[in-house]
C-alpha cells in the first residue's frame, strides 16, 4: 500500500522529469530553427 506521502513524492519526481524532457524538446527545437536561419542567411 502506497502512503499519500510517498505518492505524492513519486508524482512530484515524475512531474519534474516530463517537465525537463519537454525542455528539452522545446531548447533543441528552437536550436535547430536557429541554427537553419543562421544556414539561410550566411
């Protein structure tokens, strides 16, 4: 049986972890747009 603590310790972890990929997917996406933009210009 999971204590609401534990829980909720679990859900904050998982939370943050969704959280840092879904940065990732938006830093790596920005850079990419970056990186053509500076390819269409130069």
């Amino acid at each position: 049986m999971l204590t609401q603590k534990k829980f909720n310790r679990q859900w904050q972890k998982l939370k943050n972890k969704i959280a840092r990929q879904e940065f990732d997917k938006n830093m790596n996406k920005q850079l990419a747009m970056r990186v053509a933009f500076v390819d269409y210009f130069i």
